[in-house]
C-alpha cells in the first residue's frame, strides 16, 4: 500500500537535550497510525517536524512524496493539523470560525463550505453561538471541522481528546474514524492506551526518543510472554503491553 508518511533516523535536539535519537517509521495512506509515549516522548516534536513548524536536526521525513524539509510549501498544501488545545477564535461564532479558514484556503463557497461542515459534525444548533460558549467536546468537534476545510490527505491529531470527559471522548473517536473511512490518513498521539486499542490500524510506541515496538495490536500482542491458564486465559491489555516493553512494569506495580 502507498506510504502517507516515512521517516528515517529521524533526530532532534533541544539544546544538550537529545529528544529524539533516531526515530524510524512509516504510516500507510488511509490508516489511523497512534503514537503512544509519555509525557516528554517526544510525540510533539515529530508532529512539529512533520508539519514543518520545526527543523529536525538529522534523518529524513517525507510526507505524501514530499521532503518536509525541502518541500515545506507542497507538504502544507496536502495536511491538517489539530493540536492539544482547539484552535478556535473565541470571539468569532462557530460558523464565522468555519467561514474565516475556507476564505484562507481561498475555497468557492465558504459559507455553504462551513454549512456543510456544522452539519456533518452536529453543530448546526450552535452555528450562530460564539465559540467561547461551546463545552469541550463542541470545541474539539469545531476544531477538527476547521482541520478538514480543503479535505487534506493527512490530519495530524496531538492527544485530541486530552480533557475531554468520556461523552465527547467517544465522540471524537467516531469522527476519527469517520475520517479514515472516508479515505482520510489520521495521525494521533495519545496518552491513553485504550484509544489507540480501539481506534488504531497500528501502534508505534516511543520512549526516551526512539520507536521502541510498531505494528498492529495482535502483532504487539506478540511481544507479550503467552497468557497464564488458571480457571481463565487472560489476553494482556495494550496497557500491560506497554508497562513490560517501557520497563515500567515493576514502577507502575508500587
């Protein structure tokens, strides 16, 4: 299948701080890649390099044929980025968000565009509300709406559920799929291990700056020493897959 994404030996530093030591992975087009790792990972310095908004130090890093570094311009033309916190103008409502971003893509119909947006994501209702009166999960829906305004091949998510309480998390995990289905390439990272679990085509999983484990769930599975048989044969939890590969198996168990 045709990559989306493919890097190699990727490396960054902040300073004496080596925050990447190599990183090495490559996401097929119309997958949802998740990219699991702590805090301090690394996981948004690869999007910031993948997006060009940073320069990595060594390695290369293509996105849909594309050198980020060579090519920024072309890279921008085919991606989307959505970050932790949504990006939206407060003062502005939630149709006027939509309207100002297809004007910036220089989009024919912006206003049918961002009509077409509140609808498919639910946000109708609340077209004429300024955005500062959204709850969380409205916010997050808005955000990934302005994400999709030009329908880029490739949309980045940085934790994207990161606050969000469990109603709006599950909201976002069907827009997310909705979008793969539709054709679109996801790359999130997250903190949690159950939405990578639920949503995710493959996992790669970085610690202190490198790809420590990549592959589908049943391939990590794998990794896992077999299931002990007592009364139940206990499959591990992608959790328990991550706690024994970043050693902090013993850690979490104090």
């Amino acid at each position: 299948m045709e990559k989306a994404i493919e890097v190699k030996g990727l490396r960054k530093s902040f300073k004496d701080i080596e925050v990447l030591k190599g990183v090495d992975f490559e996401v097929r087009r119309g997958d949802i890649f998740a990219m699991l790792g702590s805090n301090g990972a690394g996981k948004t310095t690869i999007i910031k390099i993948l997006s060009t908004l940073l320069k990595q130090d060594g390695g290369t890093a293509v996105i849909n044929g594309f050198d980020v570094a060579a090519k920024p311009g072309h890279v921008r033309q085919s991606i989307s980025l959505t970050g932790q916190f949504a990006a939206v103008d407060e003062i502005l409502t939630g149709r006027e968000n939509l309207i100002m971003i297809a004007k910036l893509r220089h989009l024919e119909h912006p206003r049918q565009v961002a009509d077409d947006l509140l609808n498919r994501f639910g946000l109708t209702g609340a077209a004429h509300r300024r955005a500062s009166t959204y709850s969380g999960g409205m916010r997050r829906r808005l955000d990934i709406a302005m994400s999709l305004i030009g329908k880029p091949q490739l949309i980045f998510l940085d934790e994207p559920t990161t606050g969000l309480d469990p109603e709006a998390r599950l909201e976002t995990w069907r827009i997310v799929k909705e979008l793969a289905d539709g054709g679109t390439t996801v790359f999130l990272t997250t903190q949690y291990l159950e939405e990578a679990e639920q949503l995710a085509d493959r996992i790669a999983i970085l610690h202190e700056g490198r790809i420590i484990a990549n592959g589908t769930l049943e391939e990590l599975k794998k990794l896992f020493p077999p299931a002990k048989t007592e009364y139940v044969e206990k499959q591990p939890s992608l959790e328990e897959i991550f706690l024994a590969i970043t050693g902090k198996k013993e850690v979490m168990a104090q």
